[in-house]
C-alpha cells in the first residue's frame, strides 16, 4: 500500500492508538511500576504518548514513545 502522507502517517496514528489501547498489558511487563496516565497526540508529526508511572516507591516517571514511520523505499 502506498503512503499517502507521512505527516502523521496512517500507520504512525494506528501504531499511536495501539499504544494507548495495550497500556494496561504494557503495566504488567513493567517491573514494580503502574501506569497511572496514558496522553496521547496522534494528530501531530511523528505522533507520541506519554506514560506517567508510579514506582513501588511511590517515586514518579515518565516515558516518552515518539512514532516515526521511515518513508517506504520503493
């Protein structure tokens, strides 16, 4: 399938979406951390989303996922 847009492209939204959807499958994968927020911006160039965590020590973190699809070389 051809890329009509990479800015975001369709497949960076999807991937994004699928981010946010799976948090909770992603906590438990998280050693002695729990997801306590998931934001998402899919709309922007190379969509992100921000995992707040909690640690067992009650200590905060955050991640950062940026998505960025390579354009296809055909």
């Amino acid at each position: 399938m051809k890329t009509p847009s990479y800015n975001p492209s369709p497949l960076e939204i999807d991937f994004a979406n699928a981010l946010y959807i799976l948090q909770k499958e992603l906590e438990k994968h998280l050693q002695d951390n729990q997801v306590i927020h998931v934001e998402s911006n899919i709309r922007r160039d190379n969509p992100m989303v921000k995992f707040s965590l909690l640690d067992k020590d009650g200590d905060p973190h955050e991640i950062v996922v940026r998505i960025i699809q390579i354009p296809d070389k055909f």
